[in-house]
C-alpha cells in the first residue's frame, strides 16, 4: 500500500507528468540567454541559440546576450565553421533565430576585442551589448540560463 501512494505521489511531480500536461506550460516567461562559449567548443557555443530558440517556440520570450569567446559567433565567417555535435549547424539554427525576432546583444569590450563590428552584428539583427544593457536584461529576466 505505501508502495502505491509513493508511486501515485512521484506520477504527479511536473519532471513525470505523462501525456498532455506535461506540455502545458503555466505562463510564458521572459528568459535572458547567457553565452559565452565560443568556436573552440561548437557545441557549447550553440547552445544559447539552441535552447532559446526551443524556448522560443514554447512561447516564452527570449533574448541572448553574449560575452567573452561567443561574441566571435557574431562574424559570418565564423558561424558558418560551427558544426555541433548531434545538433544542426549553427548558421540554420541562427537562421531561425532571426527569424523569430529573437533580441541578440553581444558585448562591446568582448566584440571590438576580438575585431566584431557593426556590420557583423547587423546581418544577424544583434547589437552591441554594455553593462547597462545586460543589467537591463538581468532585471527584466524571470529566469537567465548561463551557457
């Protein structure tokens, strides 16, 4: 019997849930994507791209901001040499990105560091982040998600 309401107990926790309420979510959340991984791990580097678009498309309200090594994605000629690991490339994935309208800010100090430009971060929508933008960002997020 203690076995049964144990088990009835762990079926109503949300990581369990089966069927449709597993895919309800409870109200869409502001969500700031923190990157800062950058072409010497492609996967690692996609992931803010990729996790925000899915969270994107689960209806929550993203935008990204990159710092350090990530900031380096922001130049064409680099994204299209990241290829993650079981993942697609990461020119589709920022493709779909844009698309979506998905705010992209990569740090000025990191950016002009490592020879970002204006024109780089205009092809994909982005601009240049700084810390009043990523304070603004921190305290507009419901949740920030470091990657």
């Amino acid at each position: 019997m203690a076995r049964r309401t144990f088990l009835a107990q762990l079926a109503g926790l949300p990581f369990l849930a089966l069927g449709p309420k597993a895919q309800q979510s409870k109200k869409p959340l502001k969500i700031m994507m923190k990157g800062a991984w950058g072409p010497d791990d492609p996967t690692r580097a996609s992931f803010p791209f990729l996790h925000g678009l899915a969270l994107a498309e689960a209806g929550h309200e993203v935008q990204i901001y990159l710092l350090s090594d990530a900031t380096s994605l922001m130049r064409k000629s680099m994204v299209d040499t990241i290829f993650p690991v079981a993942w697609p490339p990461l020119s589709e994935t920022l493709e779909k990105v844009v698309a979506k309208h998905i705010p992209i800010f990569s740090c000025g100090a990191c950016s002009r560091a490592r020879d970002v430009t204006e024109a780089d971060l205009s092809q994909w929508g982005a601009k240049f982040g700084s810390p009043p933008i990523f304070v603004s960002l921190v305290e507009w997020a419901d949740r920030i998600i470091v990657e």
